[in-house]
C-alpha cells in the first residue's frame, strides 16, 4: 500500500473514531506488517492476514463510529474524570476522591452537558478538552474548548484555601466564556486536612 494511501487512512480513522484509535495503535503495526509482508511474497497466507486485518479493522470501527454523535458527550465526560485524577495525584486521590466523585463530579459533568448542549450539533465532535492539568499549586484542571475557534467554553478549577482553625479546603468552581471567566462559578468545597497539602501532579 503507497505511503500516502496509509497517511490518508491514518487520518480517517482518527477523525471517525474521534481519536480513539491512536496513530500507533496495533492496528498500524498490523498494517506495515501486511505491507512487507506483500511486497516479499503474494501467498495464500498473506491474503488471509490482509482479510483478517480488514475485519478487525472493520468491527474497531464499527465499535467506534457512534462517538461522532452523542456518545462523543461521554468520552467528553470521561476524559474531565482523568484529568481530574491526573490532577490529584497519588498523594491527593485517596483523600479526595470518593467525595469527589460524589459530590463535585456530578456538577461538573451537569456543567459540561449544559455547556454542550447550547453548541450546534456538528461543532460536538470538534469539542477538546486540554489534556495537561497545572502543578505546584496552580488552579488549572483542564479546559474545554471550541475546535474551530480554539476559544476556552468553560475553565475548571481547583483552589487551595487554608481557612483559620479549620484547615486546608479544596475549592472546585469554574470560569466560563459567556462572562470573558471573570466570574468564579462555585461547584463546591471538600475538606482535606490541617496539615499542608502536597502540590498538584504529586
């Protein structure tokens, strides 16, 4: 198969699976392999691997398609849940997350299809989220923004509040476009401790 054949593909799939199947996915791997393989030899047993890499290929993307439409909402979803906890860390997760989990991540997923549902619906599938939170203390979790205009929808955010005899709060709010993100938009506080909390990423 020519290059450009194999680049074009590469870019189809990535654009129908919104991404799911990845550049280097095995699925690639499998794809050079049936490439040299038919350029040493035009045997029965290379035909067969080129049939079975068609129908694997074909039941990914079957499996797939539907992220261009409302599902691509729940991949949204999921992908604020990772980089909420990629966020935390491992020294933050065990202390925060159940509540979080409970009673934050409900309203930011309330945000988000609120936000979502106010778009047109062929600008869905063009929706990112950014997928590196801030560290140190910085309040940044992640953004979700227009694909076509590359402007910021919504800003989700966590501050580190210490507030006197109680200890040290986690503040979960959100800026959003519709006010240039002037406006904090509280979603809620978790309690996590007296002691000095360890910085983001850790």
């Amino acid at each position: 198969m020519k290059k450009w054949m194999q680049k074009l593909i590469v870019i189809t799939v990535a654009l129908v699976t919104f991404g799911i199947i990845s550049p280097n996915h095995e699925i690639w791997e499998i794809l050079d392999n049936d490439q040299s393989s038919s350029s040493n030899n035009g045997d029965y047993q290379t035909l067969t691997k080129n049939v079975d890499y068609k129908d694997s290929l074909t039941e990914e993307l079957e499996e797939h398609s539907t992220f261009l439409e409302e599902p691509s909402i729940n991949s949204i979803l999921l992908t604020a849940k990772e980089q909420s906890y990629m966020k935390f860390g491992s020294k933050i997760s065990p202390v925060i997350g159940e509540e979080f989990e409970a009673r934050i991540l409900p309203k930011i997923e309330e945000v988000i299809q609120v936000t979502l549902a106010r778009q047109h619906d062929e600008k869905i599938p063009y929706i990112k989220i950014s997928n590196h939170p801030s560290g140190n203390y910085s309040e940044k979790i992640f953004h979700l923004s227009d694909g076509y205009t590359g402007v910021d929808l919504l800003r989700f955010h966590v501050r580190t509040e210490k507030r006197p005899v109680e200890g040290y709060y986690y503040n979960f709010h959100y800026h959003t476009v519709e006010d240039q993100y002037v406006k904090h938009h509280n979603i809620g506080d978790i309690y996590y401790s007296k002691n000095t909390p360890p910085k983001w990423l850790s």
